[in-house]
C-alpha cells in the first residue's frame, strides 16, 4: 500500500508548521553563508561554496559521533540540479522563503531582465 506524502504531511498540522520551521531556519543559514537570499556565481564556485555550506549545516546539526558521518550522499543530492548548469556562464542561487532553495540559468542579458520588472 502506497500512501502520498504530501497528503500525510498536510493532515497533520505539527508536520506542517515543522517544515515551515525548516524551510525559515535554512534560509537564514543560506542568507548567513551568503549574505543574500540571491547569490550569482560561476557554476563551479557555485557547487564548491554550496558543497561547504551544506557540510557546515550539516556538521553543526550532527549528534557528536565518535565514528566520522559521511555527509557526501546528502550534499550530492542538493547539488544534483546543478550539475545540468556547468556549461553556464553563470548561476543564480535563489532561496525563496516559500518556494525554498533554486537554481536559475542566466538566460537573458540582465538588463532585459530589469526591465520587465
């Protein structure tokens, strides 16, 4: 039997507001880390400066082990959207306070960008 998840997480009201919780405290560590909710960088220092804070999140948030966690398979998956972006001049990292953390491709020139604003 297959139960959906999100439809668990919203009939319980603990579950929702939990995540919400979350969602708020990684977007003021990406804003720590950043400076910014937004942040635009080449791809590589992109994934390098994502792959540090996310083992800084993680290892600040990990039970103190005597045997060392191996924090590679979550931080590969995070990053994972961004390995279809390393052949872009650059990257725009977005964490929204509602749509969570995003990567955007420039694909226009920025002053058509502002503009449409």
């Amino acid at each position: 039997m297959s139960v959906e998840q999100p439809e668990m997480i919203l009939r319980n009201p603990e579950l929702v507001r939990r995540s919400w919780e979350l969602q708020s405290e990684g977007r003021a560590e990406f804003i720590t880390t950043f400076g910014s909710d937004l942040v635009v960088l080449r791809p590589d220092e992109a994934s390098e400066q994502l792959r540090q804070h996310f083992l800084r999140v993680y290892t600040s948030k990990a039970p103190k082990q005597k045997t060392k966690i191996d924090f590679s398979g979550p931080i590969k998956q995070l990053l994972a959207p961004m390995e279809e972006l390393q052949d872009r001049e650059t990257v725009a990292i977005v964490y929204d306070e509602i749509e969570g953390l995003g990567f955007w491709q420039r694909t226009a020139p920025i002053s058509i960008i502002c503009a449409a604003i």
